[in-house]
C-alpha cells in the first residue's frame, strides 16, 4: 500500500469525501488498542469498519461503471 495516496481525478467531491473517510477509520482502527476495547466497543469498531467496506465496494461500482 503506498504511503500517500494517488490522486483520483475521475472521482466526484463527494466521491472524494467518502474515500478520505474511510481512509481516516481504517487508519484510526490500525491504531486502536484492540485488548483494551470491551465487547461493546469491539462490536462498533467492526461495524464501523464493515460499513465503510460496503461503501469503498460501492465506489468501485460507481467508478468502473
């Protein structure tokens, strides 16, 4: 993965916004002290994660069409 991302000049401001977003939440995750997080949090964590998956999947849709 590099370390800056490449610019997309095919994606719309808005596309843009959501890539950035989930850019900030996997990066916050990847810092995140998983052993310190209760069942809870951990649960939030995934789901937050799994929706900004869903999202990037339907991006690439948006974008390869």
């Amino acid at each position: 993965m590099p370390d800056s991302p490449r610019p997309h000049a095919t994606l719309s401001e808005r596309q843009r916004g959501r890539l950035e977003s989930s850019r900030r939440t996997v990066a916050a995750a990847r810092v995140t002290d998983l052993a310190a997080l209760n069942a809870a949090d951990l649960i939030i964590l995934v789901e937050r994660l799994r929706a900004h998956l869903d999202d990037a999947v339907r991006l690439i849709d948006e974008t390869a069409n």
